[in-house]
C-alpha cells in the first residue's frame, strides 16, 4: 500500500477478513499475518520473504504458500513472475487496470511505473485488442528487465 493512515489499512484487513469468511474460509492467525503484511507493505514479495516477515508470528512456510495461492484465486493479491522467481502484491484495492514493472538484474529492485501517458498509450492497444479479436481484456501486466539508474550511477554492471 502506498501511504495511508492505521484506520485505511485496519478497514482493507477487516474487507478482506469478510471476503475470505464470505467465501467460507476462516480468518485464522496466519492469514490476518500475511493479510496485514500485503496491507502495509508497497514491496513486492517473494514467499520467502513472507515467511520471514511472518514467522514469528508462527506462519510456517507451507501455510505462507497455501494462502498465496488462496488469495490469489480470490483476487486478494497478485503473482508477478519475473525470470522464473514468483513476487506477490495487494491486488483487491488496486484502481488500476495496467501493471508496469521494472526488474533491476543488478540489484534486484523492482519499481512499478504509473506514467499515465504510457498508460494512455496502452489503454488504446488494449482497446484495438479487444474489438479486432472480441475478447474482453481485464488486465495487463508487463515486466521490464534491465538496470536501475542507482546501480548505473554506482558503475555496477550485470554479472555475465
């Protein structure tokens, strides 16, 4: 989450507790854990840096797994795969209808763009997609790959 007060963040905890409770799941320990990790967090991340995030409040490292894949199916959060390593992210409250990443191969950093005139850009691509082939684009996801301006003012450089 970017920004936002304690009341923001204990209102997104207690919709996602009734959206799992809806769904028939329980709200146990572990899940309110990983729930408010994602609330707080802006940071992509991967399962094991959930479990290590999340561990001392006794979340193990297959239940961190099976509530990544129980929150994504329900919309709760989102997979980004990028060069075969899963990172996870708050998807239910996102506005946004286009994710735009940058993976730095120096250090590791992930960005998320939100230039509206690239998204104006894509928006109209997705737009022509959807009449040319009448399918009904909800998402669009595009990760790019190179290295970050940090690590180019550092003079460091991808290892080969």
């Amino acid at each position: 989450m970017e920004g936002g007060s304690n009341l923001e963040m204990d209102k997104k905890v207690l919709e996602i507790q009734a959206l799992l409770i809806s769904k028939g799941y329980k709200f146990t320990r572990s899940r309110k854990a990983m729930t408010e990790l994602f609330v707080t967090t802006p940071d992509h991340l991967k399962p094991e840096d959930i479990h290590k995030l999340t561990k001392d409040q006794g979340v193990s490292v297959p239940t961190v797994y099976r509530n990544l894949d129980l929150m994504v199916r329900l919309g709760i959060i989102k997979e980004i795969e990028i060069h075969h390593d899963r990172f996870y992210e708050l998807d239910l409250f996102s506005r946004k209808k286009l994710h735009m990443h940058f993976h730095c191969r120096v250090c590791g950093q992930i960005k998320e763009y939100s230039n509206p005139e690239i998204f104006k850009s894509m928006i109209e691509q997705r737009d022509y997609l959807e009449s040319v082939f009448e399918d009904d684009i909800d998402d669009i996801t595009i990760v790019m790959t190179g290295t970050c301006a940090d690590c180019i003012k550092a003079g460091r450089s991808p290892s080969a």
